[in-house]
C-alpha cells in the first residue's frame, strides 16, 4: 500500500496541482488524488505540465470528476474547465463522464473517481432508486468508454447512496471497469458498523479516502465531528489491514476538511427514517455506544472561513495525520 494525500484536504491553502504535488514530495507522501479544486485549466499543455511534474517527484496521481449528474452543484466546476479545454459540453452525462476519462488519461491517472450526490441528497427529497436508476444508466455508458480506454471508474461512498445501494449499482453496472473510492469517514453515514460496510465494498475497491470521524451527540441525534487520522472513532488500522487483503497495492489517500463544523444525523428528528434507510440495530448501536463515551461541546462549533485560518487547522491534522499513518500502518505501506 502506498500513502497520499487527497487534494481536497489543500482547498485552503491557495496551491495549484503544481503546488500540491510538491507539498506532497515535501511530505514525503507517494502520490495524489486531485479531485477539482485546484484546478483552474484541463487544456493539454497544463495536463501535461501536471503529469510531468508527478512522474519527476515520483508521484502517483489519481483524477476525480466531481458529480455524474449535470443538476448537481458538483458537476459545475469540471463542466466549466471542460468547456475551455475546448470539449462541448452540451451532450449527456455520459458524455461528460467520457470527457473527464479523457482528462484523466492525459493525466496518466488509471482511475476516474466519482460522485452522485452528497449528505444534502436525501434530505432535499430526491428519489433515491430513480437516482440510482440514471446512474446505471449513466455509469453503463461511461464504462464501456472506459474498458476502451483502458481505465477505471470509480464511484465514492458519498453519504448519499448507502452502501448496500452502492453494491447494488454496481451488480447493475455490471462492468469490469466500475469500482468504488471507499471513504472511510463516510461509512459512518450508513450508521453501520464500518467494518462490516468495508467488508461489502472492498473486493471492488480502486482507490480510498482515508479520514477519520469522533462520533458526538447532539440534542437531535448524532453529529460527525472532524479530526486528524486515528484521532476518532473509525478502527483505520482494522479497515486497511480488511482492503490490504484484496488489494495489497492500494492507495490510502488522507483526506482532511477540519474547517466544517460536524455533520448533523438527526436521528431523533420526526421524518429522518422516512428519508434514510434504517441500519441493523447492532450498528446503531455501535455509534450509540461511542456517543456515550464523552460529552465536549462539538469543535469548531461553527465551519471556519475559507483560507489562511482553516489551513493552519488542516495542514496540522494532516500532518498528524501523515505521523499516525506511519506508526500504525507501516506494516501495510510499501
């Protein structure tokens, strides 16, 4: 296995890819996954300068899409770069998926991480099986491309659709090159014991968000509150030994948003199991019992503004986080 870093976790701190894959090398981390933010072009010559740059500083880069879905707010950013790069970008959304494999094969990333929705999806009221029907649809299209291309895509665990929902499109996809990002917070969303959740989708995992979560109470439920890498409450040593097994090589991208106040699962709420599937009570109870263990006022209380402020955070988590990584995963990392 090898450790990185997901860009996303340098929203803050103002770097180009350039910039990142540099901070990367300074850390002594082995590559990249670069989801949209740093971006500011997909035209060649600056694809190109990317990947060279990674190949010099003996990197390995991954590329993430944002959204599959035009309607999401996610999908605006890469449809825009899309769009100066010279693509048209008024086709399907497949199409546009296709074009994001395109740029991820300039890049020289294998893989095309994914995503449908995010935590607002099922409390804004949307039809969960009709989504997940269009991103078959969708995903059977893009892959046959990417089985072309000689590439993957790989949808992430996203708190929108469940896991087992997850499982479910991909027996529907039903192609050797559809896999899943596996977050390792956002299993915490299915309010379902993580390992058992991580035994579901690591046979077909491609790649990894590794972040941590302490869960919380709060007067409407639980919360999920951010925090450095083996600082919480996720067993990541127990979830990577588990990808270990299938999938020796894989990359465990440290993903760090400490900037966001933690996210609400407002159990106790009228409603909230109308909108999200009811986990086994044994896995509720696992989060439960984790709540009870302590009783601090939720940190930071409200998000942090973008920039300076919220990078001095979440550069020192994920430098703890690159520390821990070490200590207790040196025995999977090659």
């Amino acid at each position: 296995m090898k450790l990185g870093v997901d860009s996303y976790t340098l929203r803050n701190s103002g770097l180009d890819p350039i910039g990142v894959l540099r901070l990367a090398h300074q850390l002594e981390l082995d590559g990249v996954l670069f989801e949209l933010s740093p971006f500011s072009s997909f035209r060649a010559p600056d694809l190109e300068q990317i990947r060279g740059t990674a190949a010099e500083l003996g990197l390995y880069l991954e590329f993430a899409m944002g959204s599959i879905f035009h309607g999401h707010l996610m999908a605006d950013k890469g449809r825009r770069l899309l769009a100066d790069a010279g693509y048209a970008t008024a086709g399907s959304e497949a199409e546009t998926v296709i074009q994001h494999l395109e740029v991820a094969r300039q890049l020289g990333s294998p893989i095309l991480r994914c995503v449908a929705g995010d935590l607002f999806t099922r409390d804004a009221g949307h039809d969960m099986a009709r989504l997940a029907e269009d991103a078959v649809a969708i995903l059977r299209e893009a892959c046959a491309a990417a089985e072309a291309m000689g590439l993957k895509i790989a949808m992430e665990n996203h708190a929108d659709f469940t896991v087992r929902e997850l499982a479910s499109i991909l027996a529907r996809v039903h192609s050797p090159a559809f896999g899943f990002t596996l977050d390792t917070g956002n299993l915490a969303f299915d309010l379902d014991e993580p390992l058992r959740l991580t035994q579901i989708m690591a046979p077909d995992a491609l790649t990894t968000h590794f972040k941590d979560y302490r869960v919380i109470r709060t007067p409407h439920g639980l919360a999920l509150e951010n925090c450095a890498l083996g600082e919480g409450d996720l067993d990541q040593v127990a979830i990577a030994e588990s990808l270990a097994r299938y999938h020796p090589e894989m990359h465990l991208n440290i993903e760090i948003h400490s900037q966001f106040a933690p996210f609400p699962l407002q159990i106790l709420q009228p409603g909230y199991w109308d909108r999200h599937p009811a986990p086994p009570g044994d896995g509720l109870s696992w989060y439960l019992a984790k709540s009870w263990t302590r009783d601090d006022p939720p940190q930071p209380p409200t998000n942090l503004a973008d920039g300076s402020e919220s990078w001095q955070v979440e550069r020192e988590h994920l430098e703890r986080s690159v520390r821990w990584a070490r200590q207790r995963l040196g025995h999977l990392l090659q």
